[in-house]
C-alpha cells in the first residue's frame, strides 16, 4: 500500500487522478492506500484492484501480485432445515 502511494505521488498524481485512470471510485483508492484491503470484498477483487493501480502509477503488476490481500471470506454455516 505504501509502495503504490509513494509511485502515485512521485508521479504527482492526486487519488482522484488514479481513481479516474482506474475506473476505480475514489473510496476504493483510499483504502488500497490505507492498506484496509478486507474492506474491499473477496480477494480476487483486490487483486485486480492492485493490478490497476500499479499499471496506473507505472509500477510493474508483479508488485500488485505480491501484496497482502484479504483472507478469503467464509461462507456462514447454516443448519440444514429438517425434511
């Protein structure tokens, strides 16, 4: 998250800027930057959601790759209804 932040502003790109290039809502930007990626949904979302942030700040997607995700969410284990 640090890494993605400091090549966004080395770029002198504002979040709104990387939220654009994205497509990405600017609030998803945030959070990524926060490194807050269990707010973010299954972990196959935030790793694409890295993936475009690095292509956007011109870090190579490997990095985004690397990056802690969220743990996968488990379902809720219900009791069967009885027959």
């Amino acid at each position: 998250a640090m890494r993605l932040r400091a090549a966004r502003e080395a770029r002198g790109m504002s979040a709104e800027q990387v939220a654009r290039a994205t497509r990405l809502p600017t609030a998803i930007v945030t959070e990524i930057e926060a490194g807050r990626y269990e707010q973010l949904g299954p972990a196959v979302y935030v790793r694409g959601y890295l993936r475009s942030y690095a292509r956007a700040v011109g870090l190579p997607e490997v990095v985004a790759d690397v990056a802690p995700v969220a743990a996968p969410v488990e379902p809720e284990l219900m009791p069967a209804a009885p027959m």
